[in-house]
C-alpha cells in the first residue's frame, strides 16, 4: 500500500509556498495528503493612486523579501522592533524575520544608511522580492 513519508509532505509544503498555492491535494493509491496555506492567500497590499497622484516609491534602496512568508518586524511578541524609521544601520544588519514553513529566515539590508519608510506591517504576508523597507545614504 503505497504511503507518503516526511520527506513527500515537505516537498509538498514547499511547492504550496513557491506556487503560492492555496491548497495542494495529491492522491497514491489509497493514500491522499492534502497542504494548504494557512489563512487567506490575498496579495500584498498596495497603496492605490489617484488620477491625479502619480504612484511613487519611498526614497533610497529597499529592503526586499529574499523569500515568501509572514514578516515580523520583531524577534518575539513581547519585543521591541528591530528597526524603527529613522533608524540609522549596517549594511547586512538584521531588520526583520521571515516565517517560511515554520523556519524564521534573517532579513538583513543590503545597504548602510537610515531607513526612511518601513512599508509592510508586523506579521503581514508578503511576497518573494516585495519592498519591506527603505534605507537612504552611506553611513560610514
């Protein structure tokens, strides 16, 4: 009787999150699994421009998701935020975590500088390659 093992199930967990599949059902013989993402699968939220508002980005460099998954902008609940903005940082500094099938991933930024906008909220779901943050200038 065939059967799936841990390693089937994590091969299906993460085709759900690089597909950004809702729900994936497989079926082998008598044996079906059934994964599904948890909570509603709505994209990122945008701010929306008017007809007479051009649509434009924060100053400087952003901080992009280096995967998908819930962004937290602090290390436990009870913690204070990484960063905040105005902030000034390091260049490969942690500003924020990514939950991605039950593992926490570091966000570091790329750049040295101040972060001018931080533009997704604490345990939002967020996309692979989103702006999570803005940083601008060289601190040295």
């Amino acid at each position: 009787m065939p059967s799936f093992d841990d390693e089937d199930v994590r091969w299906l967990l993460r085709t759900l999150e690089l597909e950004g599949l809702a729900e994936l059902e497989v079926a082998q013989g008598d044996a079906r699994v059934t994964v599904a993402a948890p909570g509603p699968r709505a994209p990122a939220p945008q701010a929306a421009a008017s007809a007479d508002e051009p649509n434009q980005d924060p100053e400087g460099t952003p901080v992009l998701a280096p995967m998908a998954g819930i962004f937290y902008r602090t290390p436990s609940p009870d913690a204070e935020p990484f960063v905040e903005e105005g902030d000034t940082i390091r260049r490969g500094e942690v500003v924020g975590l990514i939950e991605a099938m039950k593992l926490f991933n570091d966000v570091t930024s790329p750049v040295a500088g101040i972060i001018t906008a931080i533009v997704v909220d604490n345990q939002q779901r967020i996309a692979d390659g989103d702006p999570l943050m803005w940083v601008v200038g060289t601190v040295t």
